[in-house]
C-alpha cells in the first residue's frame, strides 16, 4: 500500500504527554493529550462535539471519544504495544443544515493506510473502525475533507479506544515537517530601498507611505520631485499629507546612514486608482479566527515593526471577523448591542475604542484594515453591514481605516428573499448570487460607491470565493482584490489545489485590481489553535513564489508573535517581493507542463520575465529544460536565482538545454532578462548555454 499523501513530509517524533490509564487493557484516546492534533478549524475535544454538545452521530450519543475537523490528524506512539484499534465515526448532527459535512476516515499504521470509511456525510449513521495494530510503532487517525471543501467537517472519532499488550499509557505525537533551510541572504547594513516603485492616491487622500529600506540604523530619509502637499520626515523615513489635484509625479527616494546611501525612482500616480501594486500586510483570521482582540493586533502591528518586515513593504495591520458583536455567542466579550439608537455599528469589548486602533496602528507608520459582510451577519455570526453601508464606510473613514475585507455570507439568504431580521437567516450561504450576476454584483456595488464616496483611501477586498466569475466585474463595483476560490486551509492539498486553478483569473490582474488566492499559509497558522504550518520547507518556498507570481495580494496569517528565523526569511527576500510588487501588474500563468513541473511565467516592467519551475509531483525531479519557445525566449539572457539573489549565468534560447533539479513539491524561481547584443556581435557564434543552478542545502 502506497503511503498516505497527506503524510509524506517527515514526523518528528516529540513525546508530548502521558496518557491516563483506564485499565491495563484499555486506553480512552479522549483522555490523550489532544493539543497535539492538527485540523483545520478549531481544537479537538474530549468527549464532547467541536461546538461543545454530546458527541452525535446519525441520533445517537457517544459519552467517549474525541472530536476533530477536516482536515485533521491525531498521532499516537505506540512502539509495538497496541493489539487493536477501535471506534465509531461519523458527522456530528450538530451541523445539520449547514453547508458541507463530508470527511474521510482514515487509520494509517507507520505511514501505511490500515482502514478507511469511505466518504461520509452528515446523517449516515456511524461506522464501526476496527484495526489490528500488531507490531504498529506509530498510529495516524487522519480526517480528509471529503474531496469538496472542509466546511463544517465536524468529525467524531466516537469511542476511539486502543486495547493494549500491557502497555498502560501512550503519547501523541507533534509534527514538523522537514529541516528548513533558508536561501534569502541577510539584507546589507548600507541602505537598501525596498518595496513598490509606484503609488496611487485619489486627490484630497490623506497621503501615507512608509519608505521600506534595510540597513542599519539611524538612517535618514530624503527624496526629490515630491508634489506640493507631500512631505517627507527625515527620520522615520514617512511621506505624509495630501494632494490636490491628479497627476503623475517623479520621485526620487534617498536614504543614508554611516555606511552608504541608496537611491531609487518611485512614481505617485494621484488619480482614481489606488492599490496600483498587490496589498501586503497581516491579517488575524488564519491564526486568531474568533479569538482576536484588539491587544493582540496591536502586537501584530508591533512584531511588523520590529522584525523588520516594515522594511521590506508589508504595510496593512487587517482585522477579520469578530470585532464586532455576535448574533448568539455566549460568550461574554461578543455579547452586547450590534449597533446603537443611531444604527452605528458597536464593536465589541474586546476592542472598544476602533479609532484608538486605527491611530495605534498608524503610529507606526503602518496601515489597518476591517472585516464586514454585505449580509445582516458575518460569516462567523457577528454583526454585518446590511441596510448600513454607507453608515458602515462613514464609520470605518472616521476610525481612519484603509482596507475593507467584505465577506458574501448570510447575503445568501438576502438573495433568496429572506428578511435580514429573519432568525433562518444562515451565517453562511451562497443563495441565488452563485447564478444570478445582477444579485452578486449588487451588494458589493453598494458597498463599492459607499466607500468611494469616503475622504480616504479604502482599498476594497471583495471575499466571495469567485462566485459569478468576479474577475470579470470586480473593478466595476469599486474593488481592488478578490478573492478566486474558497479559504485555504493549512495543507499542501488546499494550497496546490488553489494554485492550479489561478490561470482562469489572470488575464484581469492589473494595477489596482488583484486576484486573491487567499491568504499565506506559513508560520503558525491554525485559526484559534495556532501549530507550525504543515506545509515542507520546499512547499513554502513554493507558496510564497507563487502567491508572487499570481500578483497576489500578500497577507501573512500566522502569529507574528511566533515567527521564526526560516518564516521571516521567506517574507524578507526583496528580490522575490519585487516580483510580487512589479509595476507592471501582471499575473503569471502556466506556459508550460513537462511531466508534474509546471511552468509560471510572468512578464515584468522592465522587459525582463520571472520564471516558476514548479514541482506538484511526489519526487524531485531532474530535466534539461529546453522548449524556450513556451517562455517566449529567444537569443541569449541571463538567470538569476532570485531566492539566493545570485547571477546564474547565461542561456540561450534553443541551443542547449538548461539542466534543472526541482524538490519535490518545490520550485526553481529565476528572473531572465535579455542580453543586449551590441550590432557588430549580432552575428558572432554565440557561447553555449552555461547556466547552472546551485543544488539544494
Ligand atoms: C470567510 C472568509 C475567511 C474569514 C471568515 C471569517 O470564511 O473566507 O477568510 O474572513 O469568513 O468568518
């Protein structure tokens, strides 16, 4: 039997805690150690349902077991001591009429598939697992998403028990997934000028930019050409104020300090567009998801500043859902009126004071972002915008907010016609829009003229999983990004998933309008229950690569407060950003597939393309690359590994192959860019092809 996929990166084992003994015979896995389970949503619980109710499946209740979501995996050490394993699975009734609700069970022995359920679905009645275990050292109960989306995956492992040869406790198992390694070379201590070369504003904007440079400080800031209204303060390196009127202005950026000074041309474009390169920032769903509060974005904000990540463009500080106040939490801190006599909306007590934040945030030389829905609720149950647009955006210019993030959710239920008052209202629903263009494209609109008409810049995130193909419309109801699929989750099945299916979208990226894979899944992630991110060291560098490939808006999702050595290196390599932030605006696509290596090609302003060789296949793979015509290439260029920032040579279109290894789910990302050839060498023999790539650590 062939190893399980979603497994195949390497186990660490990291004995994390004792299980309870019951009987010599018997063990209760709901009385393990469950911290160590990985899944997509929430944390696995004892004895109880996701939600907190009686474990129940198809009507009947469960007093033990445990209960996981989609994507989930649990891993128990047992060296040899288990004879069986058992229990009974199955959906929890306590998603019943929401969306989703399918899995797979699945028992690996020491990687080795040992029993399956088969797709499951909300309402089938629970299936009996049975495995033996002789001579198993390592126990994997993993829970696949059913092959559609991971929505309300609410997974029991009810009874889940391991009888034993005597052995009267066992440990779970945390995972990490292969040995880092890091490319990026350390930014110098000389002034380096990172980030967008262009910048758009509306006229009458508050004007903010923070020139990202690296290098040691005290450093100061100057720059030339900046048009009245603009000025720049020297230390902090912030241009500040407001225009008066459109127009494109020249700029030349300066920074010094005791080592050098670095120079760079940056453009302001004062017109309608803003959001002229992808949106980079934090946002606090992927870790935080209901848990968020104001202190903790305030810490975001604070570690964007202090690792350094400002210096290199990431800007935006986005607070996602459950700022405001929930439908029927009982939870004290989202309890409270969603909005006032007046209508204004009321954040809730975790956050207070919204226009504190926003100045917090600002402070340092950062910008902040919020989370609504054009439905009566948000997608996690909190209070939405319907019937208060323009309040809303009132509300959000007021705080000072520069980004709104507008999730599609309980507007499903508007769609077919219920009243927003209406308790049947779902939180999550597509309705009517998924079919009808008009429906879907009215509430953003709505939202869209409300925001313009602000006396601020609001870039507009439009999250409605690319329902009615909304890279065709998005720009016309106001919008700078979208969002082209459903959530990632933390796999490499989500992410790869998402990737594959960008192409359809990228003939409309352009400058101020994005299409948005969803967020990064690196660092800690885990949406209330942060974990290291289960993706490989190679299939980071491949995330990363493409999200800027893609033109993607770059959000990081993890726990800033967590972020290691490897994670920072990903987000800090300024040659690969600036593939991401090219002024051009152009989304790559695949021109290529030889075997599993896709190839992504994006052209670049300055004549110059990045070039993805992509690894989606199970083993790394060796080839002579040698079909230039798919990159549009011909003559000689240069290679440049923008990961280890070093020159790699020359080749020449269609004369030898140019030999590359890619790891497995890995990527080779360079830059070619065409060698002027002088006119008295046009004819000479060209030398051969002498580019090699430097091997993997
Ligand atoms: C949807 C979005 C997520 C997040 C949640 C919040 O699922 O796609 O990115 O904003 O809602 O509830």
């Amino acid at each position: 039997m062939k190893p399980f996929p979603f497994l195949r990166s390497a186990i660490g084992v990291c004995l994390v805690a004792a299980a309870h003994q019951l009987s010599a015979e018997t063990v209760w896995v709901d009385t393990l150690d469950l911290k160590t389970a990985i899944q997509d949503y929430g944390t696995a619980t004892s004895k109880v349902s996701l939600d907190g109710n009686p474990l129940m499946i198809a009507g009947r209740t469960f007093a033990r077991g445990f209960a996981t979501h989609a994507e989930g995996w649990l891993a128990i050490q047992l060296d040899g001591k288990a004879r069986t394993f058992s229990a009974q699975v199955g959906i929890d009734d306590e998603v019943k009429g929401k969306p989703g609700g399918t899995a797979e069970f699945v028992v690996l022995g020491d990687e080795v598939k040992l029993w399956s359920s088969g797709l499951m679905r909300l309402g089938d009645a629970a299936k009996t697992c049975e495995v033996p275990l002789a001579g198993v050292k390592r126990l994997e109960l993993v829970v696949t998403d059913g092959e559609d989306n991971n929505y309300y995956d609410h997974a029991n492992w009810a009874e889940a028990k391991i009888e034993t040869d005597g052995a009267t406790t066992f440990a779970t198992i945390a995972r990490i997934s292969g040995v880092p390694y890091i490319l990026t070379p350390p930014a110098p201590a000389s002034p380096r000028i990172n980030g967008a070369s262009v910048f758009g504003v509306r006229p009458g904007s508050p004007f903010l930019f923070t020139v990202p440079v690296t290098g040691q400080r005290p450093m100061t800031f100057s720059a030339s050409g900046l048009p009245e209204g603009l000025q720049i303060n020297a230390q902090s390196g912030r241009i500040t104020g407001r225009l008066a009127v459109a127009g494109t202005f020249a700029v030349t950026l300066r920074a010094e300090n005791a080592l050098g000074r670095a120079e760079k041309k940056f453009r302001i474009i004062c017109g309608e567009r803003i959001a002229l390169t992808p949106p980079m920032g934090w946002n606090s769903w992927n870790c935080f998801a209901g848990e968020v509060t104001a202190d903790r974005v305030k810490r975001a904000a604070d570690t964007l500043v202090k690792t350094g990540l400002i210096n290199h463009g990431w800007t935006y500080i986005n607070v996602d859902d459950f700022w405001q106040n929930h439908r029927g939490s009982k939870d004290p801190t989202l309890t409270g009126p969603t909005r006032d006599a007046q209508g204004n909306i009321q954040p809730n007590v975790r956050f207070g004071d919204m226009k504190a934040l926003a100045d917090y945030v600002h402070e340092l030389g950062l910008k902040i972002g919020l989370y609504s829905s054009p439905g009566p609720w948000t997608c996690g149950g909190c209070a939405g915008s319907y019937g208060h647009e323009l309040q809303d955006a009132q509300a959000y210019a007021e705080w000072g907010f520069d980004y709104l993030k507008y999730d599609w959710c309980s507007y499903g239920g508007i769609a077919d016609g219920l009243a927003a008052d209406d308790p049947k209202v779902p939180s999550v629903h597509w309705g009517k829009g998924e079919s009808d263009l008009a429906i879907a494209q009215a509430p953003y609109a709505l939202m869209g003229e409300a925001l313009h008409r602000q006396p601020r810049d609001i870039v507009y995130s439009l999250c409605q999983y690319g329902m009615s193909d909304v890279w065709k419309w998005g720009d016309t109801v106001g919008g700078h990004s979208w969002r082209t699929t459903n959530d990632i989750s933390g796999t490499w099945k989500s992410m790869s998933g998402i990737a594959l299916a960008q192409d359809k979208a990228a003939p409309f990226a352009q400058p101020g309008n994005w299409n948005d894979p969803d967020m990064l899944i690196l660092g800690y992630i885990g949406w209330g229950n942060p974990q290291p991110t289960r993706l490989t060291p190679d299939e980071q560098y491949l995330h990363f690569s493409l999200w800027c490939l893609f033109s993607s808006p770059l959000l990081i999702g993890c726990d800033m407060e967590k972020l290691d050595d490897f994670t920072l290196s990903l987000l800090t390599n300024d040659e690969v950003i600036a593939i991401n932030q090219d002024p051009l605006g152009r989304q790559a696509t695949c021109v290529d597939t030889v075997g599993d290596v896709r190839v992504y090609l994006k052209k670049l302003e300055d004549g110059s393309v990045a070039v993805g060789f992509c690894n989606f296949g199970r083993q790394p793979a060796e080839l002579k690359y040698e079909r230039f015509a798919h990159l549009g290439l011909s003559g000689r260029h240069t290679v440049r590994d923008l990961w280890r920032q070093q020159e790699v040579g020359t080749i020449e279109a269609g004369r030898d192959g140019w030999p590359l290894t890619i790891p497995t789910h890995g990527i080779v990302l360079v830059k070619i860019a065409p060698v002027p050839v002088p006119p008295a060498q046009a004819s000479a023999t060209p030398a051969p092809a002498s580019t090699k790539l430097p091997a993997k650590p």
